[in-house]
C-alpha cells in the first residue's frame, strides 16, 4: 500500500504524507501543520511531543455563529484533528489511527483566537485515549473533548 498521495504538482497543494517521517519533536510539528485540513481551516501546530500536541485556530473559514463563536461542529472537527496527530505520533510507524469515539462538552462560547491542548490519557496497543482541551482567545476553557482512537483502524487507500 502506498503511504503517499500525490496530490499533483504545479500550484496544487503539496503531496499528502499520511505516515510521517520518524524524526524529532519539530519534524512532527511540520508534518502536523502540513496535513489538509490543518491548511484548509487554518489550524496552526506550535508544538507536538511524545504525548500532548498545542494547535492554535486564529480564525474559521466559516460564518460565526450570532454570538460570535465558533461552531461547535468545528470546534469537534479541530479537537479531532488534535487527536488524530496524537495517536500518529504514539502509533507504531505504517499504522494509522482512526476516530472509534469522539466526546464534546462545551462550556463557554469558543471565541477566537482558540488554542487546543492534546494529552494522551492512555491506552495501549491498539486503543490510544486523548483528551483536548480548548481555550478561548481570553485563555478560559470553552471545551473539553475526549476520544477514543483505534490503532490501525484507518486506511490510505480509499
């Protein structure tokens, strides 16, 4: 199974690489902020360890809500995001992750900015738990997200 998509060349985006390169700690942090949907929404990866990762969503290509926040769909969407680059990363190289569960409470309009905090809670060989955190642009937690991520339970050829 081919871990790259080639996407096209020219003013296309770059080609996709689902399996990262092992590397340290600032590789992942550039695979992370490479991967579509960080571009597409604008999500910004500061920093990606063995187990936590911090995202920060400046602004949403979509209309607000009429308080002003963020959807809480793409709330869910980013915190998944989130998720997913913690599993990658405690993953065994050539097995990718899928979302099994996805948890969200929301306690306060998510205004932006939004910073994500990611944290591996546990698991073990083929479940990873991860919980985010999402904080207003104040600094206040407007959400919290757990998730339940399969190990291997994704595939790059579809």
């Amino acid at each position: 199974m081919d871990a790259d998509r080639d996407v096209g060349s020219g003013s296309e985006p770059p080609a996709i690489q689902w399996h990262p390169p092992i590397g340290d700690d600032t590789d992942w942090v550039a695979w992370a902020g490479n991967l579509p949907l960080c571009r597409e929404l604008g999500l910004v990866c500061l920093a990606v360890g063995a187990r936590s990762a911090t995202f920060v969503l400046d602004e949403v290509p979509m209309s607000p809500n009429p308080n002003g926040a963020v959807n809480g769909g793409l709330v869910a969407t980013v915190a998944d995001q989130a998720m997913g680059v913690i599993a990658v990363r405690m993953s065994p190289p050539g097995m990718l992750p899928a979302t099994a569960a996805l948890h969200i409470q929301f306690h306060s309009p998510a205004l932006t900015p939004l910073t994500l905090r990611a944290s591996a809670l546990g698991g073990g060989k083929r479940v990873i738990y991860v919980e985010v955190a999402v904080e207003d642009r104040d600094g206040r937690r407007c959400a919290t997200s757990q998730g339940t991520m399969v190990v291997g339970g994704s595939w790059t050829s579809c």
